[in-house]
C-alpha cells in the first residue's frame, strides 16, 4: 500500500516555481528522506501534502485519501513536524497537547499524552507555559502534537535542527520504534549522516524536481566508494596499487577498495614492497558524497 | 502504539476544542480583554453624560444617561466581538502557530463557527461587565428581554464575523489597527451609540440607516425602553441579513483558504 504519493505536482509563488512536476511515491512502513539545497522546494511539497499549500496542478494523497477532495481523512493519517518552531504562548505543554488531540476528534488522550511526555523527555514540563521552554524542547512538543493522533504517516521537516546531540539520539529511538511498528516515515534534514544511517530509501531534490531517487544502498553503492587512505613514511606507493591511487593532500594516498577482502590485498602489497605505513584509515560510502556529486551533475547538466 | 490502534472519533471534538481554546485564549487575559472595555465603557459614560446630559433629550421619559447605557454596552460588545476574532487570527498567522489549526482535519464551517462563538461569548461577557458596573448607579427598564437577546447575539455575530475576515485578510497587526480605526470605529460611533438619529439632518438619517450597526444598536435599546427610531423587526431584518450575507463570504474565503492556505 501506498502511504504517500504525488502525482505530477506544480506550485509557483508568483515568479517563483517551487514545484515543478514532482511525482513520486512513499511504500507503507518506510522510512523516507526527502533531501536536497535549501530552496529545492522540500517544505512547499510537504505543505502541500498537509493543505498548508495548495498545488497549482497535479494530485497529492496520504493513505490513499486525496488531500484536497478527502482532506479529512488524509489529514487524520498525516502527522507534520513543520521547520520553523512556533506554539502558541497562552498554553502549558499540556494544553497544547490537549488542544491539538481535540482538533483531531479524540477526547480522552491523556494516556498517550503522557507516554508522548515520557518518551520526548517532556514530562518534567508538563505544566510549564510554552513561553519557558528552550528551542530544543519547544521543538520536541511540536514533536508531540505532530503525534498526539497517533498518524500512519509522520513528516519531520529538519526535526533536529537547534536540538542537542543526546536528545537528538532520544528523538531517533523513539521514531525508529515508530516506525518497527509500522508507521511510514519521511524525513527532510541537512544532517546527510543522519539520513544515511535511518532512511532507507532517499529522494534528492533540485529547483522543484526530483533529480534522483533510489534506496539508500544503491545510491551509496553508485555515487560513492569505500576507499582506504594511507600516509607513507619515507617510500612511494608501489606500483600495483598506484595505477587506481589519488594523492590527496598532506601525503595521502586514496585507494578504492570494494570490500574489506581488498583492504587486507592493499595492506599486503605494502607489506610486501616494504613500506612504512605512518597512518590508515577505510572511509565508508558516505551519502555526503553521492549528495554532492548528484548536484554537480546536475549544475552541470544546466 | 500502532498505526492501526482504534482510536474513538468524536465528530464535534474538533470544533468544540477550538471554541474552548479561543474562550480560554481571551479569558487567560481578561484583565485586557474583559476589565479594560468595561472600564473604557465608564469613562465614555461618565464623559458624555456629563458634557450632553443637558441638551440632548433622545425618548420621552428616559434619561439621556440611560439612553446612554445600552449604546455603550452595544458599543462595547460590537467592538470586543471584532477584537476577539481578529486579533486571535492575526496573532496565529504572525506568530505561525496557525499552522496548528490548518493541519487537523476541521471544516471551514467549524472554523468559521468555533471564531464566531467564542467572539460572542467575549461580547457577551463585555456586555454584561457594562451593565454590571452601571446598574448601581443608573437603573435602566428592562421592557423586552428578548429583543436584548436577539440584538446582543446578532450584534456580535456581525462584528464577530467582520473580525474573522479581518483576520484573514490582514498580513501584518498595522491592518486589523486600520480595519479597526477606519471601519470599526466610524461605524459603531455614527451608529447612535450617544444620539437617537432623529436628531440629525434627514441627509444623516438617512446615511445611518446604511450602516448595519445601527440597527444593532437601536433594536438592542429598543429591548430596554421599548421605543427605538426604527421598528425592531426591521432591525433585526436588517442586522441578520448582514451577518448572513457576511457569513457566506467568510465561509468562501476559508474553503478557497484565501491568505491562509497558500
């Protein structure tokens, strides 16, 4: 079943074109990264998809519900985590939480209210005013709200921006747990490591379109490599390994290796030429790499 | 939890909780939302009637001060209803948390009603605050507690309404201030909050019976002395077919979802 999906969607603001015939669709129960520069129009295709913008042409829909003709079940399965950190300063956390349940029909809540609160590190704030929390917890309610409807779909537009790294990591858990239960996630961030170690499968955005889309492994396996980089004391790189070496800066060597099997290869020519070898390291596939040479190809294709 | 966990539904919640946050919303304030309009309401009284008492004789057998305390009380709930509205919007839009109440899945029609309801409830409440701190003083007749009713709902229902499309429309706080200060403000004070416009020039007469707001204000006065400048009937035609004609027009706003669903 299909979780989310857009159809051929366009959204200009005024001179500006957001969108440009995006298409594309989300599985149930994956976890999805939507990814690219800023102004690639990331938050316009997430906004649309909530009813916050209307598309100009095409079709979006959540859990099979169309978000402008059946936009209320497609809002009731859609949980949004918006970018900009906002909450309205007249309510506790509590009542924000309390609030936003009643909006989505449910009325007796408080027992998901309270794991919610436990889970996200609230509990202790419960009763302060939105006013008093940091921008790391302010965020972490609207974590919370996004939730309180318990959605099968959860959208997290860069959910850690400004939150630090061990609260960062309690977020994660609990959304990798979200999601082992079942519900799909898709996640727009700038932190490319993280997207690589939770999405498994990844859209790249450009000016309004999407320029690739693959799973995760595939995209690694193509754009990227696993390379071992070596600093020599006092030889040169022998010959069977020089022919697919780069020098880097400050005496490094970059050998791309496939596997490990071809790291203890590399490592045994230098053994056996008789190099000193003054440090090692094996980079993994980093999804930094395929994200930048995607782009480059993509200016370059202008 | 799992997605597919049952959850009980209830139809109205949605539209129950936003009047219940948009009560509590001005009821958190009510020093500035509640106190301070009463507290205006006074000056105005005390002001007017001492300076005018003297020359302006609006009904036979009624004071001109206790002609002044409806009109003021009307006055008060017709611009408390348009506050409550607009600046609960504006406030929403600036700060974004508006973004709150577009994501769940609430009907414009809930939208619409859950602002209007909790308008009249401040208008209701600001009202009677008025009355509250003046009966002491001034005994005003009570002729036709129905006809207050109907005034005081419609009257704030309209002002609610205009609130609701202020809100929509306005980008930044300047523009609900020039809605306020060059619709608002005109209409309520050449409204007959302080004279029976039978004492201007036909011409005026005439201008007056234009605006909606008079026939609040004089149907709502017509309830306490049982005389007006215009029959109640009339009144509440007039009135009530403004508000519907409003109503209509903000229910298209928000389905288009015009500045509010980009």
């Amino acid at each position: 079943m299909i979780a989310v999906e857009a159809r051929g969607v366009h959204k200009r603001f005024g001179a500006v074109r957001a969108l440009a015939g995006v298409s594309l669709a989300v599985e149930r129960g994956e976890f999805f990264g939507l990814l690219g520069p800023n102004g690639a129009g990331k938050t316009t295709l997430i906004s649309a998809l909530g009813g916050l913008a209307l598309a100009d042409e095409g079709s979006l829909a959540v859990m099979g519900h169309d978000v402008e003709r059946d936009y209320r079940n497609a809002r009731r399965s859609l949980g949004i985590v918006p970018q900009e950190i906002v909450f309205d300063p007249f309510f506790t956390v509590r009542e924000t939480l309390t609030i936003q349940s009643g909006y989505f029909g449910l009325r007796a809540n408080d027992a998901w209210i309270d794991e919610l609160l436990e889970r996200l590190a609230l509990a202790s704030k419960a009763n302060a005013n939105m006013r008093s929390l940091s921008g790391g917890m302010k965020r972490r309610v609207m974590v919370a709200q996004a939730l309180v409807h318990r959605p099968p779909v959860i959208v997290l537009d860069e959910p850690t921006a400004g939150v630090d790294v061990e609260l960062r990591q309690t977020l994660w858990t609990f959304i990798r747990e979200l999601n082992a239960a079942g519900h799909t996630i898709v996640l727009t961030t700038h932190y490319l490591e993280e997207a690589q170690e939770l999405c498994t499968r990844i859209a790249m955005m450009r000016d309004g379109r999407i320029v690739a889309l693959d799973s995760t492994a595939n995209l690694l396996a193509e754009f990227s490599e696993r390379v071992l980089r070596v600093k020599l004391e006092g030889c040169e790189l022998p010959e069977a390994l020089a022919a697919k070496a780069e020098r880097e800066e400050g005496g490094w060597w970059r050998i791309p290796v496939e596997d490990m099997a071809h790291v203890e290869g590399a490592l045994a020519r230098l053994r056996e030429a008789g190099a000193t070898v003054a440090s090692l390291e094996v980079a993994e596939p980093e999804l930094e790499e395929v994200f930048v040479k995607i782009m480059r190809r993509e200016r370059a294709a202008e | 939890m799992r997605p597919s966990d049952p959850q009980t539904l209830h139809a109205f919640a949605g539209f129950q909780t936003l009047l219940y946050k948009e009560v509590l919303r001005f009821w958190k304030v009510s020093f500035q939302t509640v106190a301070a309009p009463v507290l205006t309401a006074l000056l105005y009284l005390v002001v007017f009637s001492h300076a005018l008492a003297a020359h302006v004789q609006a009904f036979p057998g009624v004071t001109y001060v206790q002609f002044l305390v409806p009109g003021l009380a009307m006055m008060s709930m017709l611009q408390n209803a348009f506050a409550n509205s607009s600046s609960s919007l504006i406030q929403s839009k600036i700060t974004g948390n508006i973004v709150f109440i577009l994501l769940p899945p609430l009907a414009p029609a809930e939208l619409f009603l859950a602002y209007l309801l909790a308008s009249i409830v401040r208008a209701v409440v600001v009202g009677a605050g008025v009355f509250a701190a003046t009966v002491w003083m001034i005994p005003v007749p009570l002729e036709h507690p129905l006809w207050v009713i109907a005034f005081g709902l419609v009257g704030s229902a309209l002002l609610g309404t205009l609130g609701i499309i202020a809100g929509i429309w306005a980008e930044k706080f300047d523009q609900i201030a020039a809605f306020q200060n060059f619709v608002v403000l005109p209409l309520t004070f050449l409204a007959g909050v302080f004279y029976s416009i039978h004492s201007l020039p036909p011409v005026w007469q005439w201008v007056s019976r234009l605006n909606p707001f008079f026939y609040a204000i004089d149907g709502f006065r017509y309830g306490f002395f049982g005389q007006s400048d215009v029959s109640p009937w009339a009144s509440l035609a007039f009135a009530s077919a403004a508000f519907a004609a409003l109503s209509l027009f903000t229910l298209y706003l928000l389905r288009r979802g015009y500045k509010l669903r980009h």
